[in-house]
C-alpha cells in the first residue's frame, strides 16, 4: 500500500481544494435543509492558506491529494478554563481513500500544530444525524459534548 504523507496546503492546491468544499457541502446537504440551492461556499480557502492562525492541511499519496482538514485558532469564552481553542473543519477524504485512516492522520497532524502553538482544546461540528462522521471522530478522541439544536419557522 502506498504511503499517506501529510503536509500543509499550498496555493497550487486551491482547484483541488475547491472540489473537495464542494464535496463537502454534497455531501452535507441530505443533513441540512438550511443550506442554499446551487453552489455555495463554506470557506475561503486562499485566505485559510496565507493565515497565521490557521493550519490547512492535504494528505497526499504518489503526488495526488486525497484528504483535507484544518486547525483554526479562537478565543474561546472568557468563562472557559482554556483562553483559546482549535476549531477543526473542511475534513474531506476522496471518496477511493476512505477507510485508510487519513482522517486521522490529518487530526494528528492538526493535533501536533496545536499543541506546538499552546491550544490545549480542540473542537468541531458534526451533524447529529451522521452517525459514520460521529463515530469517525470519536474513534480519534472526541466526545460528544453540546447538541446544537434549531427549528424552521
């Protein structure tokens, strides 16, 4: 089996990048009915890459990217023990490399970058009814911690 290699994101990256937003948000529609019709953005990818206080990462294997995911630092509350924290998104795999543990790589990688700038919280959103994404992060670590609830009106 060929080797994943992790590495930070390059503006080179960004049209394999934009693909894997998009396949995010595909992917994120059956759980959302907030989302608009069409095609929409979650990030700007670009910005992500120059910043300082954000980490992107690609996983690559023989020169092809096939995962993505980002560490973003924050302010946290000033009623929390912790004064910032990690907020972990745009966690893709390509479709013919889930299940081989890039997911986790890349969390590791992000894990390392945090604790190497003084973050001793991470956190991420996850849809309730994603029952794979849940188990996914719990199998690296994460606890179920806050149900974000809504209602249409």
């Amino acid at each position: 089996m060929d080797e994943i290699h992790i590495r930070k994101a390059k503006l080179e990256d960004l049209s394999v990048l934009l693909e894997f937003e998009q396949g995010i948000i595909n992917a994120e529609r059956p759980f959302d009915p907030t989302l608009k019709e069409g095609t929409i953005h979650y990030y700007d990818i670009q910005q992500m890459i120059e910043a300082s206080h954000i980490e992107v990462l690609v996983a690559v294997i023989n020169s092809e990217i096939i995962g993505s995911g980002y560490a973003r630092i924050e302010s946290a509350k000033p009623y929390l023990i912790h004064e910032t924290y990690a907020y972990l998104g745009f966690m893709f795999t390509a479709s013919h490399h889930r299940g081989k543990g890039v997911n986790a790589k890349i969390i590791e990688t992000l894990k390392n970058w945090c604790v190497s700038h003084n973050v001793t919280e991470l956190r991420l959103d996850v849809y309730n009814d994603n029952p794979s994404a849940i188990k996914a992060y719990e199998k690296v670590g994460f606890k179920k911690h806050l149900i974000n609830m809504r209602m249409g009106l």
